[in-house]
C-alpha cells in the first residue's frame, strides 16, 4: 500500500457510512425525567416522588449530610489522619454485565481524570451473568468476587463509601407492574447486602437500563427495559417514604441501607432525543442489542464522569478544584479485523508522557515490508464498515503535526512501531486521544477495493507522565 493509497483510505472510511439492520428505533414511550407526572399505565413518572427530577429537600439534605462524613479511610476503616499514606474514598461498581463493561470504561476515564480528589478510587465490581435475582442472595458467590476485586485493586471493604448499582433480571416474563415490582424487591435486598458487606457505605447511586428496542432475543427487551426505571423509582420513594427496611439515619433506629439516589438515568427512545439530546442507536449495542458495544460504553462513561462532578451529593468528595498528574495509559477496546496471520498484535510499552518520545504504539503478527497507517482521533466511534470496525471519530482525525504521514512500514518479521513526540504542554495532562492502526494485507478480508486491510482493536491513550 502505498501512501496515496492510504490517503484513499482515509477518504473510504469519511465518505462511507455504517449500514445496521436496526428496525425498532422507537418503542413509542416516553423517558421517566421527561414523563414527569404524566403516567405509564396509571403510575407516575418523574425520577422522584410527584413527577419530580430531584430529590424532595429533606432527603437531598440527608444525602448531603452524609456526603460530608465521606473522609479518606484507611485499610481497617479508620479516618485518615491528614497527609496520611493510604487513606482512600472508594466507590464501587455492583451489577451485572452491562454494568461492569461500562463502568470498567469510566474507570479509564476517572483514573485519567485531572481534577479527581486523590484520594478517590474507582473499583468495578460488577460480573457477567450476575442478574439481580443472584445479587440479593447475600450468600451467593458473587460477593467473594467483590472482595477480590478490591483486593486486586489494594483497598477494601472498610473504604467503600459509595456504590453505584445497575442490574436487571435476566428473561423477564411478568407483566407490569409485577416486573418492576418484583425487581425493587431484589434491588432492595442488594442495597441491604451492600450496607453488611461494607460497613462504612453511606451512599448508594443506582442506574436502570438503557433502551432494549434493539434486543435480538428475550434476556432484556423492551419494555422491561423501561419499566426497570420504575423499579428504581419507587425502591428510592420507598426510602424516601420511611421504608425501615430501608433506613439509613441512626436516629430512626437501626441502619440497613445507605442513603438512595438516582445515578445517570440512561434510558432513552432509541433514535427519539430525549430532552437533554440523549438517543441510543443500533451501534451503541452488541449483536445481541443487549449489551453495550463500545460506543454505548463510552457513553454510560461519560454521562458517570459528569455524574460525580456535578451531583451535590458526590462532588464534594470525588473531584477536586486542583489538577493533578495522572499516569500516561494506553487502554484497548473492540475487536480486530484479522489479516492473513490472523489478528494483528498490538504492541503496546506504555501510555504517552507529556514531553518524550513515545515509541510505544505499533504491531505484530502483521505482513513483513508493509505499511501501516495510524489514525488519530480526539474521539471514538464504532462504525461497522466493509468487514472491519472502525473505532475512531472519522470527523475528529487529526496529524500529529502539520504534513507528518502517520504511518510506519513493518520489518522482515512482521514488526513496527510508531514513533510520535509528545508536547510538553501541562494542559494536555489527561487528554484522551483515540487511534487504530490498519496494516496493508492481501491476505485480509476487509476494505477489499483497497487491496485488502488488517486492523488493530481500538486503542486509548492517556497522555500523562
């Protein structure tokens, strides 16, 4: 391939769009943030009790109330002296599937995130699998699972201070409103499991499903989907109503449950924009239209990411004014493209660091004497084009400096690496620069009108130090 023929590439993939069998764009309901005290199928909308978006005054008091108890911790639980060595505020992940592949994806973003309090740790903690059903049985295998990722992780259960829970049931089969129903009362008993299983919890965050009109089969279709808003929703009004099976004020008699609040609300009608703009299209999802592809994830991450700065009951203790350095990262995502040999191997030494060299991106496993062409992006997408998936933003591709081609040739043994100076501008600490790198195969099945192309997976880079 040579380099006009990657300047070809370039404009396949800008003048090509992603062509999805994705019917069902609406189910015709209406998010619950914007239903307001308008009802579905007699029960009102609204995040909160009345229609409301946020929480009756003396429960957001009580939230904040707790908030401010929120200190760093250190391994046994203890407050931190100031300027202490290991005192962290953690904030856990609990959940199924859907959960872990999106919140694994914010912990990229919050570990690289400059203004985040130091002493703030993310853990994902959710599992595949692992329905609510499972969840609120305080016996099952899952929560030894929990344990070892925070252990994994070097903090413990004495450190968790917020959770943040999204689950579902798998197959649902009842109608409305027994399903919603039926799981608030599993959702309940995961809250209570989460107050014995971390005894210094003092806020739970909960989040119900994204929009299942795309679903291929029957683990979590609409309207179940929906309707898992409503499980959310009344579990908090129950709260909020003085449920003891719920209490969390030692005033009232004993603590079972942290404190409850909406998360990010991430259902919205497929392609029908919600009122902040919010839509879910067919390449947000996996095959299955359950799951979330990357696209979808980076969404739930970014709508996370503004959750905790801006929530009141969250800000004061996860972010901070100051920014401070965060390590250089290179994170991969998605799937290959294969060539001859197989999948590309992504050779990957380290994330870039503000004012080096950074060699540390290329491949292996590629044709011997072949060019590569790394595309750089200031955001990601997954579009499905000719046989590949293409992971960058093709309308935020960008040169590493004005005229340099962004490519290298592998050797005699398949192998090479791009070579990229990186600024040393302080501003640029934390940046998320999105790339891929397509190899010229014959041998490769995809972009056959290009003579046939290897790609990588979709890589991240944090730059940092």
């Amino acid at each position: 391939m040579t380099r006009s023929l990657a300047l070809s590439l370039v404009c396949a993939l800008a003048g090509t769009a992603a062509a999805q069998n994705c019917s069902q764009t609406s189910v015709g309901l209406t998010p619950l943030n914007d239903l307001g005290t308008g009802t579905y199928q007699g029960f009102v909308g609204g995040l909160y009790p009345g229609g409301a978006n946020v929480a009756p005054p003396t429960h957001a008091a009580a939230g904040a109330a707790l908030a401010a108890t929120i200190v760093p911790r250190l391994a046994d639980g203890s407050p931190a002296p100031p300027a202490a060595p290991g005192g962290r505020i953690v904030l856990v992940a609990l959940g199924m599937s859907n959960a872990t592949q999106e919140f694994s994806t914010f912990v990229q973003t919050s570990n690289a995130d400059v203004h985040r309090a130091p002493p703030v740790r993310v853990v994902d903690a959710a599992q595949g699998g692992i329905h609510a059903g499972l969840m609120a049985d305080p016996m099952h295998p899952y929560w030894n699972v929990v344990s070892t990722r925070l252990a994994q992780a070097g903090v413990t259960e004495s450190q968790v201070q917020a959770v943040w829970i999204k689950n579902a049931h798998a197959s649902p089969t009842l109608g409305f409103p027994a399903h919603a129903t039926a799981l608030k009362d599993d959702l309940r008993a995961i809250v209570q499991n989460a107050r014995l299983k971390f005894p210094n919890l003092r806020l739970a965050f909960l989040s119900s499903r994204t929009y299942g009109g795309y679903a291929a089969g029957a683990l979590n279709p609409e309207p179940y989907a929906y309707e898992s808003g409503f499980a959310v929703k009344w579990l908090i009004e129950d709260q909020i109503a003085g449920d003891p099976a719920l209490n969390f004020d030692p005033s009232a008699g004993p603590v079972v449950a942290p404190w409850l609040a909406w998360g990010p609300y991430l259902w919205a009608d497929g392609l029908v924009p919600r009122s902040d703009g919010l839509t879910w299209e067919c390449r947000d999802f996996a095959a299955d239209g359950v799951h979330p592809a990357p696209l979808g994830r980076f969404e739930v991450a970014e709508r996370l990411h503004a959750f905790f700065h801006s929530e009141p009951t969250a800000a004061p203790w996860y972010a901070t004014a100051n920014a401070h350095p965060v390590p250089a990262a290179l994170y991969q995502y998605g799937e290959p493209a294969p060539g001859a040999n197989g999948p590309l191997a992504l050779v990957g030494t380290g994330g870039p660091e503000l004012g080096t060299q950074f060699n540390g991106l290329g491949v292996a496993n590629a044709p011997p004497n072949a060019l590569a062409v790394v595309f750089l992006a200031t955001g990601y997408d997954d579009l499905a084009l000719s046989g590949a998936h293409v992971y960058v933003d093709l309308n935020t591709i960008f040169l590493p400096a004005p005229g340099l081609f962004s490519g290298f040739t592998t050797n005699a043994n398949g192998f090479g690496l791009f070579s990229l100076g990186v600024p040393n501008i302080p501003a640029l600490m934390g940046l998320n620069v999105y790339a891929q790198i397509a190899v010229a195969d014959p041998g490769a099945a995809a972009f056959p009108e290009l003579g046939g192309l290897a790609l990588t997976r979709g890589i991240r880079l944090v730059l940092g130090t």
